[in-house]
C-alpha cells in the first residue's frame, strides 16, 4: 500500500463499523448466550464501555507514530529485534483472522444458503474476491464500503422492524437468575470478539486524511457497532428465547424464518444471508490487508502486489484445515480466542505505549544532562 494512498475520515469511519460488526452478526447472539443464557443481553451492553476503552487505547498508540502502520511503529518502538518478533506475531494474528472469517462465511453460506456447492468452492470464491479487492487497494474499498453502507443499515432495520410483533418478554425473565458471575463471563468475549480485535485498524489508519474529528468519529463508530450488535442479540433472545439462540450456529437464519410466518413479507433469507456475509467479509479483507502489506513492510519490500495472490492460496490452504464446523469454533475456541484478542487489541498496545513513554522520558533527560 503506498503512502500515497488516502482515504477519507468518513470512509474509514464505514469500515470501523462494517468491521466491527463484521461477523459477529454470524454467531455472536449463540457465543454469549452460550454463556450468560437469557442475561446475554446484559452481558453485551456492559461490554460497550469497555470495549470503547480499548479503542480509546489503540487510538492512542496511533497518535504515537500518526504516519507509521503498526508494524512500522512496532520496529520504531521496540527496535530491530524485538520489533521484527511481535511484528511476526502480529502478521500471524492477521492470517489466522483472515483464515478464520473465511471459513465463517464459508460455512454460513454453504449451510444456509447455498447447500448443494462445495464448501471449497465457495471458499475459492471468496478468498478470490479479497485477493481482487487487495490488488484494487484500499481506495476502492473505501468508496465501496461507503456506497453499500445505506443498503446494509435499511435491511437491518427492516428485520428489525419486522421481527417486532413478535418480541416477548418473557423470554428474558428471570433476570439475573444465576448471579452476576454469568454476566461477567459473557463479557469476556464480548468485549474481546467486536472490539479488541480492532487492533487492525492500526493498519489503516496512518493512510487517512486526518481532521479535527477523526477520534470522535470513529469511537461514535464503535459506540453505533456495539450497539447494533447487542440489539440483534436482544432480538434473537424476544423473539426466539436463549434455549433456541443458545443451540443455533447461524441465529439469523432463524430470524428470517420467523419473518416468513408474518406472510407479508416472504423469501429474505437470501437477502439477510448475503448482507451477513458481506459485512463479515468486509472484516476479513481488513484483516488480509494487513497480512499482505504488513509482511513486506516487516522485510522493507516496497512492492507488496506480487505477495497478494501467493497469501490468497495460503489462506485458501488453511481455511480447510483450520477449524472442523462452526460448532467447534463457538464452543471451543471462543476463550482462547477472547485471550488471543485481548493480548493484540489491549495488553500489546499498553505495553507499546509504556515503552515510548519510557523512552521518550530517557531522552528527555539525556538532553537536559547534555545541556547543563
């Protein structure tokens, strides 16, 4: 990606929400209830002020080195050595979510949608397409973003809107039958899951055409996210009760059925699967984006196109051996993954933070010394 390249702040303020939200729309209603049951709602609201922490924090750290992606500024702060380390740990957290999100929108789609295609077609399809939208740059995915926005946003509120003559209170009583201890567990992937894991816009922010508001904007973006994505969790448990979200993969599915019942509107489950799994797909292309450009920034490579396709095939490679279904990822990897999270998204940053502090402070005493 060349230096040249800008976005607008608008732009990157649609991606921090599309990627945000991202896939959490896929199977973030069954991961939190999962734990909390009919209180996840509590679980996800309580999250937003924590996870508006965490991009307060990686905020911050961009304003350490504003023209510097974070693998540059890993380097600056921690020198040669030990930056090029957790810059290597960095790159692999990238391809790991790239391989991840793939397979995600893979399984989705061919459990719900299209059911007789091959899973690796699909897959091929899709790591395609990101391999297309890295060689395009980061321009046109920001236009495209910004033009899909306005659909994205009216087919939500139309499930909504729809879904509301059947919301039932009673399916979230009791509430906080088991204590405060299942709350807080739920919050624990969900803070990590939609908001920790932004740490990639650290990728993309040094290529934004700064203003005044550019902060405000984009926690007003993660604020708006965390909050559409704990409103389609209350949805799915008034309309269809925590036993049913609990033990769905794909709850949205679920939710388009129970439209379907109304009779006045009929035959959206194409229609919300495809808005799913593009708002999931916007987060991957982040995510291979800052594989395919942060690698040959590591190596000082100033040409980072002819690295784009051999990292598609890479992650094609590994989105069929990386996971077995879905069910092994809500169930399994949710707490390593939550930890995964949190140490790239919040305890990394901290530590990078300190040490430039550390540093800029040693330097400042040094020329004090020098001058006296």
């Amino acid at each position: 990606m060349s230096k040249k390249t800008r976005i607008s702040v608008r732009q990157v303020t649609v991606l921090m929400f599309m990627s945000l939200i991202g896939d959490m729309l896929l199977f973030y209603p069954t991961m939190i209830t999962h734990i909390a049951h009919q209180d996840a709602w509590i679980s996800s609201i309580l999250s937003i002020p924590l996870g508006l922490i965490i991009i307060y924090v990686l905020i911050r750290v961009h304003e350490l080195y504003p023209n510097l992606t974070l693998i540059e500024a890993i380097r600056k702060i921690l020198g040669p050595v030990l930056g090029t380390v957790v810059s290597c740990w960095y790159l692999f957290y990238f391809l790991m979510n790239t391989v991840l999100i793939a397979r995600e929108v893979g399984d989705f789609l061919t459990t719900q949608l299209f059911v007789e295609t091959p899973l690796r077609v699909l897959l091929a399809m899709g790591i395609a397409l990101m391999v297309l939208t890295a060689l395009a740059g980061i321009e046109a995915f920001g236009r495209v973003s910004e033009m899909l926005l306005p659909a994205y946003i009216l087919i939500f509120s139309g499930l909504f809107l729809a879904l509301l003559p059947q919301v039932q209170l009673s399916n979230v009583r009791p509430v906080l039958e088991n204590g405060l201890a299942p709350v807080a567990q739920g919050m624990v992937p969900g803070v990590a899951m939609p908001f920790a894991g932004m740490s990639i816009m650290l990728m993309v922010f040094p290529y934004v055409n700064k203003k005044e508001h550019f902060k405000k904007d984009i926690l007003l973006a993660s604020l708006i996210g965390g909050i559409v994505i704990s409103l389609f969790l209350l949805l799915s448990l008034l309309v269809i009760g925590p036993f049913v979200t609990h033990y769905s993969p794909y709850i949205s599915s679920v939710l388009t059925t129970k439209i379907n019942e109304l009779n006045y509107i009929t035959r959206v489950e194409s229609l919300v699967a495809l808005t799913w799994a593009l708002a999931a797909y916007f987060k991957g292309v982040l995510f291979f984006y800052a594989f395919t450009f942060g690698t040959p920034q590591l190596f000082r490579i100033s040409n980072s196109r002819p690295f784009v396709i051999p990292a598609g095939a890479i992650v094609f490679g590994m989105t069929i051996s990386i996971t077995p279904n879905v069910f092994y990822y809500v169930r399994t990897l949710v707490y390593p993954m939550a930890a995964w999270h949190y140490t790239n998204g919040l305890i990394i940053p901290l530590l990078l933070w300190i040490v430039y502090l550390c540093r800029q402070k040693w330097k400042h005493r040094q020329n004090t010394s020098k001058n006296e």
